[in-house]
C-alpha cells in the first residue's frame, strides 16, 4: 500500500485552493449558505473532477477600496486561485470609475507579484449615471486583463441581469436559480486555470 502511494503522481491528491474574493455577490447575501455562489461553484468542480477547496472571501456591501484594504488578509490561505469579483457598489453609488480602476490595479498588481493565478470577474454599469460613466465604468475591466495578461470573465451577472425569474426582490442579487445560471456560465472559465483532473 504504501509503496502504490509512493509511484502516485502528486496531481493524484493534490488540491487547489480557491479563494472567491468579492462582495455580496460572491458572498451570498439573501440565499443560504449552500447556496453560496462559492459553494455551489465548488460542487460543480468537483462534480467535473476536480479538486478543489473554495473559501467565501465575499464581504456584502465592499467597495473595491474595501476589498483593497482587506486583500492581504485573504491571501492568509495562501491561494493557488483568485476570482476576483469587486466593483458593483463603487458603480451602484456612483462613485468615479478611476478610484474603482485604481484599486482593482492595485489588487492585481499585488496577486500576479505574488504569482497568484487571477480570473477577474467584470461588471456592467446601467445608464443611470450616464453613458460617460457607463463607458468608463465598463472599460475597466478588459483594460486591466490586458494590462496584467489575466484571464476575463467580463461581467457576472450574464444571463441573470434583469430577469425577475432568476433575481431576488431587489433585482440585484440573483436568487438560488441565478446562482444556478451563473455557476454554469462561469465554470468552464475557472476550470481553464485548474490543473487537469486525474484519473
């Protein structure tokens, strides 16, 4: 037995960890907590063969200043993965789209020095604030996924957005069903930056 375990190649067992770093969205506000969009992200990997643990990092109502201040705290797990989703409030309170670009910089600077691997989760401004700020807002994220050669998920709420059948009463956060719909759009993008399931 031990000799078998021996001759395994080390892939065979290893797990990669995965923190989800966000804000309600990652966190799961208003559902429960098996319906987390971490957790249901991390049954679906393993239901594909993958090995994986993902750590909720979501913290509702963050800002991406907020999620700048407390990015060294979740790097305490010492991550394989980052899916890095912030900036819906800075867009939902109108603040200006340069701080939310600055502080994503600086979080993507600080992951890919610490050769973390990134997907950057986008988001969509509405028109409620203008088409300028719309377009600054929306270029955020591809810019920075040039910028920093990251792979990009350009905008969470894909297929959910808008859809009463699939939002809670808010129409902000996606209900169980979203969740659903969103865990299947995106995990094919996470499972690109995975180490190919063994066996």
């Amino acid at each position: 037995m031990a000799i078998t375990l021996l001759l395994m190649p080390l892939s065979a067992w290893a797990t990669t960890r995965i923190v989800a770093f966000g804000d309600s969205l990652t966190a799961g506000y208003g559902v429960g907590p098996s319906d987390a969009f971490p957790v249901r992200l991390a049954e679906r990997l393993k239901a594909d063969g993958y090995a994986v643990e993902i750590d909720n990092a979501g913290v509702s109502g963050d800002t991406t200043a907020g999620g700048k201040a407390r990015l060294d705290w979740a790097l305490g797990s010492r991550p394989d993965l980052v899916l890095l989703e912030l900036g819906a409030n800075d867009m939902l309170r109108g603040l200006d789209p340069k701080q939310a670009r600055d502080n994503l910089d600086a979080m993507l600077a600080k992951l890919t020095a610490a050769k973390i691997k990134v997907l950057l989760i986008g988001m969509r401004a509405p028109n409620n604030w203008g088409a300028d700020y719309a377009r600054d807002f929306d270029a955020i994220y591809p810019d920075l996924a040039k910028k920093y050669g990251v792979p990009l998920y350009p905008f969470y709420l894909d297929g959910v957005a808008f859809d009463p059948a699939l939002n809670q009463p808010d129409m902000l956060h996606p209900n169980p069903a979203g969740v659903a719909v969103i865990v299947g759009r995106i995990a094919p993008a996470v499972e690109r930056l995975l180490p190919k399931p063994t066996g």
